[in-house]
C-alpha cells in the first residue's frame, strides 16, 4: 500500500474495490471503514455502483461492422495442399491480423465505420448507462444550480456547442443543473431537470447537414426517450416518468429555446 493511498482513503476504498490490496491493507480498510460512517458509505455506494455497471447489457458487435474489420485483415497467401500444418497455422494469424485491425479501428474513431442507425444505437445505451449511472452514484450533476446564467457558463469551453438552457420550473420542471458526458469520443452536455421524486436528462449534441426533426420517442432498457434535432443540435431526453409527462417536458423545452434563440442579437453581416 503506498503512501498516497494511506494520505488519501478513498484511494484506499478504490484498491479495496479492485482487489488491489494485500493483507495489511485489507485489515487496515476494514478498520477505518467501521470507525469511519462517512467513508462507510462511500465504500458502499461505489460498491453498488460497480455492481450496476456489471449488470448492463452488453451489445454484440453488429455483423456489419465483423464484416469490414475483417476485410481489412490481409489476405491470406495460398498454403500447399499438401502442408496441413501450414494451413492450420494460417487461420490463427489471419484471426490476429483482424483482431489487430479492430483494435486499430477502434483507437482512430471506429464508430465512424457504422451506418448512422447503428451510431444512434450506440449513443443512446450509452445515454441510458449514463442516466443509470449518475442516479446510482448519487451525484447526477457535476453542477448544481436551478439557476440557468450559473449551468450555462460552466459547461461553456467543457462541450464543443453552446449549451441551451431553458429555465421551466414555471411549468414543474425546475432546473438541477448540469454534467459533462462523453458519447462517441465526444464531451457533451447533460441538463438535468426534476419533476417531483423524478429526474430529466437532457443531453444535447452537435449534428452536422442533419434537417431538424420532431420529437419520436422509443423506449431503451425500459426507459422512455425522446430524440429530436434543431438549430444545429441534437437532442435526447430521457426519464422514467409516464411518456404523456416526457412529452409535455419535451413542448416546454422546445417552446423556451425557441424564444432563447429569438432573443439572441443576429451576427452581423
């Protein structure tokens, strides 16, 4: 155990987590955690946290995507009939020419490589695994204000598009505050609204050449979602409320953004 993790016990929570101390360590973890409530707790929560993550669903590659990763492998040269040996050995290189092609693909941005529904497949589990993962931690913003001029200049230089910030707490949809998600390789940012015991992401992202499109809402792992696009931005708002209550969330949204944009100065020519 280093000195650093001794200084710092959620350091030491972390390794307790991985598995990552020995004897010593482990006693001296499980001393402080009953003399300590607070960082029992923490224990606890990155426990469940950890234990969440692991029962997502995880998505099989689509057979489109094998199919170009391994056409990307070179081609295997023809082997003597005679040599089976040789044969047998070709097919575990050619395996490993395809596994290094798809380990390259994926470090230069392979979601480039899927068809525009496949990427919307793929960014809305991981919207859904962001939305489950900020309420198990506790901490569903990184920003908390119901004021929007605090959210809006915080993720302002943290997300490649100004964020739209809509102020509804007028319509019983008060404001929380805001985070910082990552979608794609992309950083993006993530409102988050309340309606009673409930929470609202709504995570916005830049699209480009896409028309605006109304609202359609679909359903991911049990949660109700609702995508849209305008003025240059995508959207997608989820919550397990009743779809009629998404869907008014949604109308007031799009009603003050619409007037956020109308307020603004026009550039000059």
């Amino acid at each position: 155990m280093s000195d650093l993790e001794r200084d710092d016990p959620r350091l030491l929570i972390n390794a307790a987590i991985d598995d990552e101390l020995d004897a010593a360590g482990a006693i001296d973890i499980e001393r402080r955690l009953a003399g300590d409530p607070k960082l029992a707790s923490d224990h606890s929560r990155l426990l469940a946290l950890q234990t969440a993550l692991r029962r997502l669903p995880r998505e099989k590659a689509p057979e489109r995507l094998r199919a170009r990763i391994l056409a990307m492998a070179p081609a295997r040269a023809p082997q003597p009939r005679v040599v089976s040996l040789s044969r047998w050995r070709a097919a575990p290189l050619t395996a490993l020419a395809a596994s290094l092609a798809l380990g390259v693909v994926i470090g230069a941005g392979g979601l480039s490589l899927l068809s525009q529904g496949e990427r919307v497949q793929v960014a809305d589990r991981t919207i859904v695994a962001d939305y489950v993962r900020a309420r198990i931690s506790g901490r569903p913003v990184d920003v908390a204000s119901n004021d929007r001029h605090n959210v809006k200049p915080w993720l302002a230089g943290k997300v490649t598009v100004p964020t739209i910030v809509a102020d509804l707490s007028a319509e019983g949809f008060p404001l929380a505050g805001g985070r910082v998600d990552v979608v794609g390789d992309r950083p993006v940012a993530t409102l988050v609204y309340q309606r009673r015991e409930h929470m609202i992401d709504l995570t916005q992202t830049p699209v480009q050449g896409e028309a605006a499109s109304e609202p359609r809402r679909e359903t991911v792992d049990g949660y109700g979602l609702s995508r849209w696009s305008e003025a240059g931005r995508g959207f997608v708002a989820i919550s397990d409320l009743p779809a009629s209550e998404l869907d008014a969330f949604v109308a007031a949204f799009r009603r003050a953004a619409a007037t956020e944009r109308e307020d603004q100065p026009s550039a000059t020519p």
